[in-house]
C-alpha cells in the first residue's frame, strides 16, 4: 500500500514524469510543443482585433475595429484550449484529433472571414474599406502550425 509520503507532494506525478523520461517523452509526445504553441496562438488571436473598419473614420474620427470575441473568435478561443490540452495527452489518435479538428475549424473561419473582408471591398468599390487585423492573421498561422503538427504526428509517430 501507498502512503501519501510515497507520493510526495504533487501526488506521485514526478515520479511518472521520471518513469516517462525514461522512454524519452514522459507525458508528452513528438507533436507537445507544436500544439502547445499553436493553442497559445489562438487563445491570445481570440482577444486582438479581427478586422479593423477605416471608412468609419471619417464619421467618428477613429477607426474602429472587431476584436475575435466579438464574433467567430470566441470559437478560436475554445478550440485553442482544446488544442492546448492536446499537447499533455500522450495518446496519438487523440492527440492527433486535438490538433487537426482545431485547426481545420480555425482554418475555415480564417479563410471565411477573409473572403467576407474581399467581398466586402469588392461590392463597396472601395479596397481598404476593410483590413485584416492581427488577430486574424495569428489565428490562421495558428491553424498552420496545428495542421503541420497534425499531418507530422501522423506520419511519423511510431505506434507503442
């Protein structure tokens, strides 16, 4: 029987982070640091401006912008914690799932919201009448980066 001692203070989790280095990963896998990174970037994509509005400017005096959370970056926001959790689940089929459904639905979004600001400008007349933010733009190199982690999960983890 194990005593709380034996555990230590974290619950016994050092001593399965050592038992893990031992075959090389411990908790997490070849795609960790990728997902990690990627769900980062679409948490923080979720709060910076999506689009920003310039022909406002000449009615209020400053130009107004959309933050993610202001439309589909709440999405953002969730599927990136999702994609963020997947970097600790050493198990390949889901963690494969936690990289690539995030990034194709965050890629979707992306290019949809890109083609609303194109067709925006395009049926307005006037180019510019729209710009894509920072957000927006890290949101889709989010996706990149969970996409590329996935295909190369896929590839090349060996089955355990």
């Amino acid at each position: 029987m194990t005593t709380t001692a034996d555990k230590g203070i974290y619950g016994g989790i050092t001593a399965r982070l050592k038992a893990g280095s031992a075959t090389g990963w411990g908790v997490f896998h070849p795609g960790s640091k990728a997902m990690i990174l990627g769900g980062l970037m679409l948490i923080v994509s979720a709060f910076l401006p999506w689009v920003y509005l310039p022909f406002l400017e000449q009615v209020t005096g400053e130009v107004y912008a959309l933050r993610g959370t202001d439309g589909p970056g709440v999405i953002t926001l969730a599927v990136g914690f999702l994609a963020f959790a997947g970097g600790f689940v050493p198990r390949r089929r889901l963690a494969i799932a936690h990289a690539a459904i995030p990034g194709l639905l965050v890629a979707g979004i992306v290019l949809l919201q890109t083609w609303n600001i194109l067709a925006f400008s395009a049926s307005a007349g006037a180019w510019g009448g729209l710009l894509p933010g920072m957000g927006l733009v890290l949101a889709g190199g989010g996706a990149v980066v969970l996409l590329k982690s996935s295909w190369t999960m896929y590839r090349t983890w060996l089955p355990a």
